[in-house]
C-alpha cells in the first residue's frame, strides 16, 4: 500500500509479503532532498535502487517521444524543443505572404534543393529586427545549433545565401524565431527562398 501520510514521511510503503519488488513512487519530487528509510521486523537482505526520470518540456506536444537526456524526439513534420511547431515546405521562388510569429516562438519550413546555391530571404513587414532567421543542412536549427544565422536587430530585411562547390541534392530547414526583445502580440514577415539552376 502507498499513500500520503500525515506523520513523519511524505510518502511511505507498507510491504508484508516476502520476496516482493516493492515500487515506491513520488509524483512531482521537484528539486528537494528526499530521503529513504527501511524498518524491518527481523533481519533481512534487500537491495535499493533510485531512479529519476526525466521529463520534456510540454510533454513532446503530443508529437514526439522524451529521450533519456529530457530532449523531444519529434515526429515527421513537428519541430522545436517541445515539438509543438509544425513544419511547411517552401517551393523554390514562391513567396510565403502573410506570416506572423510572437516572442520567443519558432515556425519551421524545410526546401528541397538540387543546386549548388541557395538563398533565403525574410521581410518583416511592420518591425525592424523582431524576427532572427536560422538556416541548417539536415536537421532543424535552433538559437545554439545552427549552420547559418541573421540576427541583425537594426533591419527588416534578413538574408542568408549559402554557396555549396558543386550542385548538391539536400533538404535545408529554415528557422524563423521570434526573438525575445518583441514588444508586441505578433509580427508580420514574408519569407521566401530561390536556388540557382546549376
């Protein structure tokens, strides 16, 4: 049996039987100091064993599964520390109009190139330097783990051009991130992206 206890202990365990694995719980430990006590009728042997699970931020979003290390594992098409950010895709040369973003939130778009060049572009449409574009080679970026990066907060206007020695086919996934200095309910961008033909 476990239950809350209004004595001495938070949580205990009451285990009559012999040669049982008992398995004690404490929901939401937070970060405090817990500590175990074992109280016997007679001598015994037991062996203890602690184990603190990790858990991912929003739970994966329900689009994702938490690896050992607290880090979302997202499913196809969601990205994000908490996989709660839907992936689009952007064809070469067709401007995505209309797009918003709050403070501190992500929206993901991946291109499909087969050129030796790329451009992404972003044109805030009613801020100056609100919105901060990423760009990475096969995996989605992030503020720390990127390949390219414009986080000019002084223009409207962001660009990243990447030049590759020969015609490559590869998936780049664009980040665009809200950056933390946003003021207002959302920001208004376009984004776009062209790849040469060679």
């Amino acid at each position: 049996t476990q239950s809350r206890s209004s004595a001495a202990s938070d949580v205990y365990k009451r285990q009559y039987q012999r040669r049982v694995r008992a398995l004690l719980i404490v929901p939401n430990p937070g970060s405090n100091l817990w500590q175990i006590g074992i109280f016997g009728y007679k001598e015994t042997l037991y062996n203890i064993t602690v184990s603190v699970g990790v858990t991912c931020p929003n739970r994966c979003s329900g689009h994702g599964i938490c690896n050992p290390e607290g880090r979302c594992i997202c499913e196809v098409g969601w990205a994000g520390a908490d996989c709660s950010s839907a992936e689009s895709t952007l064809q070469n040369g067709v401007t995505l109009n209309g797009q918003s973003i709050i403070k501190d939130e992500w929206k993901y778009f991946e291109v499909a190139i087969n050129s030796s060049a790329l451009e992404v572009v972003l044109f805030e449409t009613q801020t100056i330097g609100h919105v901060w574009l990423y760009v990475s080679q096969g995996t989605y970026p992030t503020r720390q783990i990127h390949d390219f990066a414009d986080t000019s907060t002084n223009s409207a206007y962001h660009m990243i051009s990447i030049e590759l020695d020969s015609k490559v086919r590869t998936n780049y996934f664009i980040g665009v991130y809200g950056n933390p200095f946003i003021t207002r309910d959302a920001v208004q961008y376009k984004l776009a992206a062209w790849q040469a033909p060679f």
